[in-house]
C-alpha cells in the first residue's frame, strides 16, 4: 500500500494512492511542495506531473477522494461542494483522474486557506 502525508498549514491529513497509472506518476514525482488554492471545498494545485485523462475520469467525486486534474496539472484534494456542484454533490471543474483517498475527517481541510504551502511526501 502506497501512502503520503499532506501537510497544509496546521492541517495534516494521510492517505493511500490507488493502483493506476495516474497514481504511478504522481508518486514518482513525490515529494511536491506547492502553494493551493480554494475553489469551494476543494484544494487544488499545479504539480509537476502530466498524464492525460483517464478512461475512467469523472467530474463528481466523493468527498475525501484525491483527483489529478489533466486541464491544470493539479493535485486535488475533495471534501464539499464546488461552485460547480448541484446540490450538495461534491463536483470538479470538469473530469479528473481519481487516483486515492484520504484516511480520516476530508472536512478538516476546510481551514485552510488560498495561498497555504502543502507538503506532500511519502509515508515509508
């Protein structure tokens, strides 16, 4: 099983990556060091890995699901509604490729704001 921690701000969060070629290049690009940015319930950011969308890719995700967005090379983390949601569904900009799954409360990330260093790394 292939794990990383998130820290974002006082946030720390673990979760497992899923066994897909998504998940294969992000966790060969760990560790990641960027800033996130808040679009809803959602954090996202620029990372340095570039695979196309997946057969598989879907815009609603569950919340706590870790999504690569293709459109903006972004790591994604779920937890709520989006502007983009209908309802109280938990909806991406447009598909991305969902590659793990937070362990744990997502809503935690809910203090964390646009602007806040997130440290990804691998849990050995």
């Amino acid at each position: 099983m292939r794990r990383i921690r998130i820290n974002a701000g006082r946030v720390t969060a673990l979760a497992t990556f899923n066994e897909t070629t998504t998940a294969d290049a992000i966790w060969g690009a760990l560790p990641i060091t960027a800033r996130g940015n808040r679009w809803g319930d959602e954090i996202y950011f620029e990372i340095p890995v570039c695979v196309p969308g997946a057969e598989d890719a879907r815009d609603v995700v569950e919340a706590g699901e870790l999504g690569y967005w293709p459109v903006g090379h972004a790591f994604c983390i779920f937890w709520g509604p989006t502007p983009a949601s209908q309802d109280d569904e938990v909806r991406a900009a447009s598909p991305v490729n969902v590659f793990g799954q937070l362990e744990g409360d997502p809503s935690v990330f809910g203090s964390v704001p646009s602007g806040t260093r997130i440290n990804i790394e691998r849990v050995v």
